[in-house]
C-alpha cells in the first residue's frame, strides 16, 4: 500500500472514528431508560446511585472528548505529532479494554433479553473493535511505515 493510499484511508477512518464516538454517545443516552436504571438504582443507597451517575457522566466526558479531539486534532493525527499519538494510544487501550471486559468478564446471560439488544451488543462491540483497531493500526502506520 502506497503512503498516499494509506493517509487517504487513515484521512477517512479518522473521521469515521471521530462520528463513531457520537453514535455510541446516541446508545449511551438510552441506556437508563432501556435497562429500567430507575427501578435498580432506587435499591442503592444515595451515595451508591449518585457514585454510579458520576462515573456514567464520566465515561460519557471522555467519550466526548475522544469525538471533538478526533475531529480537532484530524491533521495531527494524521501527521503522527506526538500529542496526538500519545491520545491514540490512550484511545486505543480505552476500547481495547472494553472489548476484553465484554469479552471476558460480562457472561452473555448479563445481558438484557431480546433482539434489540442482541442486535445493539453486536453493533455497539463492532463499533469499539474498529475504533481501537483504527488507532492501533494509526500507531503502526506510524510507527513502522513513517517513522
């Protein structure tokens, strides 16, 4: 592969990348209503449910902030600066590691019955695979095949 087709690939998979992270923010904000978080939460003590809500705020933070980085920081991502490499790495592990905890400590009977959220699982891992599989593959390009 040429360096011009790879920049061209990695030019549209970041942007790709970058409206991936606000499509899973459009499920994240029907998660409370779809999984009944009311009901459960009501069973926790107050600082328990305000502990969970703080860090639900939290993931959502960062998800943001990977979206509006991805898209603010396009050219120097596609450079390899080194700011911009070091949040790749980061982006990378983040959903990496989410991919290994779905893969290995949720069970499937965790999940919520039904096609649609069979149907969401699927979707929403596909997302986080390619997501980190972009920035690890951005890390190699860059490493190996630029620097």
């Amino acid at each position: 592969m040429t360096h011009t087709l790879s920049y061209r690939i990695f030019d549209y998979a970041l942007w790709l990348a970058g409206f991936g992270h606000f499509v899973i923010l459009i499920a994240s904000f029907q998660v409370p209503g779809r999984l009944e978080w009311n009901r459960d939460l009501a069973q926790l003590k107050p600082f328990n449910r305000k502990l969970l809500w703080v860090q639900g705020g939290f993931t959502v933070l960062t998800i943001i902030a990977f979206g509006v980085l991805i898209f603010g920081l396009h050219s120097e991502f596609l450079s390899g600066d080194r700011a911009a490499m070091g949040i790749a790495v980061f982006i990378a592990v983040y959903w990496t590691a989410r991919v290994l905890v779905d893969a290995f400590y949720f069970s499937h009977s965790d999940w919520p019955r039904g096609r649609v959220f069979v149907i969401g699982h699927i979707l929403l891992t596909s997302v986080f695979i390619s997501l980190a599989a972009i920035f690890a593959a951005l890390l190699i390009w860059h490493l190996l095949f630029k620097g």
